[in-house]
C-alpha cells in the first residue's frame, strides 16, 4: 500500500470562489468544485522536486528524453501535476466552515507534496487568497505539517499521532510555553 499524503485547506464556505480562481489560473481545465470529489491537473512552478518527479520520480521505469518530459511542460516555468484527487467536506458539522483536501494519488507524489518548496509556497498562496483559517499536510503515518495558520506562514510539524491525546487545552499550553522557551533562547544569541 502506498502513501497518499495531501494538503488541506479549511475555509469559510464564502471563499469557495476564491479557491476555484485560483486553481483555474494554474489549470488547463475550468475547474467547478461543486461536486465533492474532482480529479485535479495543477499547472506548478518547477522547483527540482517537480523535474525529479517528471523524470519518473523514484520508480524503476525513469523518463531520460526531453520527448518523454515535454508534454507536462507549460509556459512561464510551469509543469502539469495530475492527477490529484480533490474533495470537499463540511468542517466539524459547521455548515458555514468548508475543508478542501487534495491528494496525492502515488507515493512518489507523496514525495512531491512533501518535498517540493514549488508547491508548498502554492498551498500557502492558496491559503492567503481563500483567507483560509488553516492550510496543513497529512503525512498520514508521519504526522501533519501545519504550513499557513492565521494569515501567516509558519511550518509546525505534528509527529505521529499522539497529540490526538491531548486535550486542546493541553495541546496549546504546549505550544505556548515552547514559544515563550523559544523567544528566551533567541533573546541571548
């Protein structure tokens, strides 16, 4: 069984249009997310990751001409990601709070979702433009990678699962003495 890691994004419903024009800009196809499942093709910026992942990725059968990688090519330094499969939820049975998740469907584009810097700064754009509330990755077994919180960048990695233990009381007391240990340790370099 393979990895199937993907990014998240919850919002309020009122920005569905938002998400949808964005991710018409970077797509061929005029994408309605109106259904609650659609197959994705995002048109991203190339980083490394992307030509690693054109190239075949890590499997046993590599793509090594340009023939072979230039039908993903777009203009403007962009390669075609497909095909990611998209869902919409309602959020915690609030009618008003949507949770759109985006998947990867092979573990190598696991390794792309994870690894690429392109596509992180993607979802984090994503999360800005749909003023999301949150914009994180579930790395399944290894945890989730929280990118966009707020109207902020940030980069939190969860490990594993065991604060799903936590109460969330417990769970931000945690993360609020790390900060306040944290600004104490950079006040003296």
């Amino acid at each position: 069984m393979g990895s199937n890691f993907g990014f998240i994004v919850v919002t309020k419903m009122e920005n569905k249009k938002a998400i949808e024009n964005y991710i018409n800009s970077y797509s061929d196809e005029k994408n309605e997310l109106d259904g609650k499942y659609i197959n994705l093709c995002i048109n991203f910026p190339i980083d490394s990751f992307i030509l690693k992942y054109l190239e075949g990725g890590y499997e046993y059968n590599i793509h090594n001409t340009f023939n072979e990688i230039k039908p993903y090519l777009r203009d403007e330094y962009k390669a075609r990601i497909g095909n990611i499969d998209f869902t919409k939820e309602i959020f915690n049975n609030s009618n008003d709070i949507h949770k759109y998740k985006f998947t990867a469907v092979t573990s190598d584009m696991s390794f792309l979702f994870e690894k690429s810097v392109s596509i992180r700064n993607w979802f984090i754009e994503l999360g800005r433009v749909s003023n999301a509330l949150i914009v994180y990755m579930d790395l399944e077994y290894n945890g989730n990678r929280i990118i966009y919180f707020n109207g902020k960048e940030v980069d939190i990695l969860l490990k594993g699962d065991a604060y799903y233990d936590l109460s969330i009381k417990e769970l931000c007391a945690a993360i609020e003495m790390f900060t306040k240990s944290a600004k104490d340790h950079f006040r003296y370099i």
